[in-house]
C-alpha cells in the first residue's frame, strides 16, 4: 500500500509517501518532503494565515513532485491520496483539500481527510508499532492534550489545557525575551546553560485531581520576573528560559501522572504506552521527565524522532494507511475544517480542541 500524505494546516507545505505492508502493524517512510516558512514569518513573530496560505499554493505542487520523485513512486502507483483536513488555519487546511481532491479525481483514486491531531496521535504506530490502547501527550503551539488512544478513530480526551497551550507558552516567552522565531527551540538552547532554580515561578493547577493543564500564569510571572531583572542580560535570559523550562516541564509531568491515573480507572488498565507528539515533544528536558515518569508507572515512552513531532506529511499518510484499511474515505465533498476535536463529546464551546 502506497500513500502519499500532504500537510499545509500551519506553515509548513509537507508532503510524503508511506508505504505499508500487508499485515504489517508498521510502516516505512519513502519520501518525506517539509518546506518551512520560518523566513516569511519571522519579521511578524508568528504565523500570519495569509501569507501562510499563498505560500502553500506556490510550493505545493513542486513539493508534491519533489516527494514522488523522492520516493521513486509514479503517480498511477499510489492507493490513495490523504491530506489533513483541519483544524488549522483555514486557508492553508483548504489548499491542501483542494489540491488532494483534485489529484484523488484524476487518479481515480481514494481521497481520505485526515485529523491533524489523528496523524499526530497514530505516528508512534507509523515508527514503533505501539498497540492500543495508549496514552497520548500531544504538545504543540496550538494544542495541549492528554487523549487515550483506543483505536483508529477512538478517542477519549483525559486532560487539556484551560489557556495557553504548551508550545504557545514557549514561544511567548521567548518573544518576550526578545529571541529569534520560532521561539521553543530558541527557549530550549538558551536554557541549556541556565540555572533553572535563580527564579522562583509557579507551578499552575499542580496537585490538582484533574488533569487539565494552565500555562497562562507562568508565562505572566516570567514577564514580571524580567521586567524586575531589566536590563536583561544574556545570563538573565539564560536564568529565565531555564527556570520556565523547568516549570514547564514540572507541570507537565505532574498533570501527565494524573493523565495515567485517569487513563487507568476509564480502561482499567496501565497505558501500553506513553506517547509524546507536536511540536513541543522534541524538548529534550520534557523527554527525560516523562521518561522517568513512564518507566516509574512500569510503562513504556514513546517519542517519535524530532523530524515527525513537528508538522509533516508522513504522518498525514500514515494515518490515511490507517483508515483505509478500515474501509475508510472521503467524498468529494469533505469541507475543510479549522476546528476538529479528537474526542467532540470532550468538546465544549470555548474549549480547547
């Protein structure tokens, strides 16, 4: 089975081809293309949705062709033809659509829309194999999430942030602290030679009995806490990203021990994995916390190479491979969406999905 999976919710124009073997649990990546807007955004400090979505249009046809040619695939070879579907922004979740249901119709093949936040939660089966059901950390700059996993289309949300997410909380403060864009990988190299413990910040809804995340007090109280230290020097923004690092990563782990203690009294049993996927999930400080939380809770973590925590389009294929062989697609007709929960009886208005 042959997939190719195109990605453009945010500011990445990724495309893929998966392959999956029969009866294999699996899969092997042949081609996997991402082309970062990084440069286009960088002046504005974030994504703007426009320029994001003139972008996909202007490279989605040349990196569609450079990943077929990557993969040595032929376009009349493929089985189906997947793309994600939402929630993103919408004009570049409609490009995607757009561009995947016209080359489905020529090819007379399978057009299946694919959740964003599916293909991330199913990349540890794409790379390890995991078995369901699983728990899932899904760590980004616009969600963050601790979902059972229980089957292809299964999803039980245990735990989500009530503010700010996550990856949105790393690059605000970096944008505070005056460091480059993207803003988390910059947070997480300035930490590095930090002392996590000059600056004494909260730890926000830690100890509570549920676990739900709340990343918006923190960040204020690093903002007070440079403000206070200006003028700030390159010492005091190493402090500064190295003790909210660590506050980060505490709340995480502690909100990630209740996700478990969750997880097991809904299914009754420990998770066959801890999984971490998004943006956010490449933080190597967050990957050593929870890999001392998984092994103390007697389970395995699963953190998929940085290359696929982050936005591309092997996962988006990979999830395609998922559902198709469930009998699984789209019409023609498939509407993009800028909001899609994993679990929609989870899904409040004003919640976080």
């Amino acid at each position: 089975m042959l997939i190719l999976g195109i990605e453009t919710t945010c500011d990445e124009t990724a495309a893929a081809v998966v392959a999956r073997d029969e009866g294999a649990r699996s899969g092997r990546i042949l081609s996997n293309v991402v082309r970062s807007q990084i440069e286009q955004h960088a002046d504005y400090g974030g994504v703007v949705p426009e320029i994001a979505a003139r972008a996909h249009i202007d490279l989605l046809d040349d990196i569609v062709a450079k990943a077929l040619s990557d993969a040595g695939v032929k376009r009349s070879a493929l089985h189906a033809i997947a793309v994600a579907g939402g929630p993103g922004l919408i004009g570049g979740v409609m490009v995607g659509v757009t561009y995947a249901k016209a080359m489905a119709l020529a090819l007379e093949r399978p057009f299946i829309a694919v959740n964003h936040l599916e293909a991330h939660a199913l990349t540890a089966r794409l790379t390890d194999g995991v078995s369901f059901p699983y728990l899932l950390l899904l760590a980004s700059g616009g969600h963050t999430q601790l979902v059972a996993v229980l089957d292809v289309g299964r999803y039980r949300r245990i735990g989500t942030t009530v503010d700010d997410a996550l990856g949105e909380a790393f690059d605000k403060v970096a944008k505070m602290l005056g460091l480059a864009y993207p803003g988390g990988p910059e947070v997480e190299r300035w930490a590095a030679s930090g002392d996590p413990q000059r600056f004494t910040l909260p730890r926000p809804m830690m100890g509570r009995p549920e676990p739900d995340f709340s990343l918006a007090g923190l960040k204020t109280a690093v903002r007070l806490a440079a403000q206070k230290a200006e003028p700030l020097s390159d010492t005091d923004v190493s402090d500064l990203c190295a003790s909210f690092q660590m506050a980060a990563m505490d709340i995480v782990v502690d909100r990630t021990r209740v996700g478990i203690k969750r997880f097991q009294e809904y299914t009754g049993n420990i998770p066959t994995a801890l999984v971490i996927a998004g943006g956010v999930a490449s933080n190597q400080a967050l990957r050593r916390g929870l890999q001392k939380l998984a092994d103390d809770s007697g389970t395995q973590m699963i953190a998929p190479p940085p290359e696929l925590c982050t936005d591309n389009g092997a996962m988006i294929a990979w999830a395609g491979s998922e559902r198709l062989l469930l009998g699984l697609h789209d019409g023609l007709d498939f509407a993009s969406r800028p909001r899609w929960p994993l679990d929609a009886a989870a899904a409040a208005p004003g919640a976080k999905a």
